[in-house]
C-alpha cells in the first residue's frame, strides 16, 4: 500500500536491496480492476504481460523470443515509430491478422494502408505499388512454370525479352510487331549468335 509517499509490501519474502526490489521465484504485480499484471517467472526464465484478462499479450523469453499476442478476435499488432513519431512516414505497423494474413502498412497518407501481405493458407504474396528486384532475378522451383496473368489480359515489358530457353515458345493468339512511333515493325529470325 502507499502511505506517506511511500510503498510499504507486507510480505516477507520482497525486500528493497540496493534500490532494487527483490521478490520470490514466481511472482506479479496485478491490477484487480482490469485483471492485468505483470508477472515474472524466474524458473521458467521469462516475463509476460497480462491485459485485461488476456494472458501473455506481450512475452519476453531469456532465449531472446518476444511474442504479442492479441486478444480473442483482436490482431496481434507492433507498431515501430521513427524518429520520435514526428511524421506520418515514420509510423509502421505489423500485424497477425484474425483474417490470418501477416501485414506490413504505414501510415504515410494519414492513416494506416497495407504495403505487403502474406496469406497464411494461400501462401499467396501481395505487394501494393512497384515490385522491384535490385539485381537478382525471380525463379521458380525444378519443374514449376512462372505465370503471369494480370486482371487487364495484357502484360506490358518495358524492355528487351530474351529468352534463352531451348523449349519452344508458344502464343495462343496473334503477334502484333509495332515499330517506333506506331510505324510498321519488323519480325526476323536469326541463326547462330
């Protein structure tokens, strides 16, 4: 209780030692009003936070393991603000959603927009914007075929195509070639390099 500015613990086995506070193996601090505590293991070499019922909202393990947990039908959410949380750009988030997707947002427009989601059971990648690769190249699996196949029906290469498979090419449909300033293109065919 506190009394006098001070805090009096009526049990033997906490004492204050070099103004630090030291209590038995298995102990918490809880708050009764909410059910929330703070609660800490020695044997079990980990301490957790316990909100408004829900146990382990926030695990920290000595094996170096930090795990959030959300409540019933809650996302588990981590926010990671830069620079003091000045702007808009410097806010992120990344959630464990109870639609079971991983999401990666920020908040750079004013409110929170998805960047990047994983679906847990689809396995299925989705990125907002540009995806860009730096120098490597997108492969696939022994066996497995890339496909590309965009809601508009058309797939549009800024650049050169190259294809130096020895499988033969195949188009369902026609080949249009169309030359600089929508003139006449040219199609040929080479031998050799």
């Amino acid at each position: 209780r506190f009394q006098s500015n001070q805090l009096d613990i009526a049990n033997t086995t906490t004492k204050f030692v070099n103004s630090e506070i030291l209590m038995a193996n298995d102990y918490a601090i809880k708050w009764n009003s909410n059910n929330t505590r703070i609660y800490a293991h020695e044997g079990n070499n980990q301490m957790r936070f316990d909100v408004n019922g829900t146990s382990e909202v926030l695990k920290l393990q000595g094996t170096g393991i930090a795990t959030i947990r959300g409540s019933d039908n809650n996302d588990a959410v981590l926010h990671l603000n830069a620079d003091r949380g000045d702007n808009n750009a410097d806010h992120w988030r990344i959630s464990s959603t109870v639609d079971n997707f991983l999401r990666i947002a920020t908040r750079d427009s004013g409110s929170y927009a998805t960047k990047f989601e994983i679906g847990a059971s689809t396995g299925q990648v989705r990125v907002a914007n540009n995806f860009m690769v730096d120098g490597g190249q997108i492969l696939t699996p022994s066996g497995v075929n890339l496909a590309l196949n965009p809601n508009t029906g058309t797939v549009s290469i800024g650049g050169v195509i190259n294809a130096t498979g020895t499988g033969t090419n195949q188009f369902a449909g026609n080949i249009r070639v169309i030359g600089a300033n929508n003139s006449a293109g040219d199609l040929y065919t080479q031998v050799g390099a």
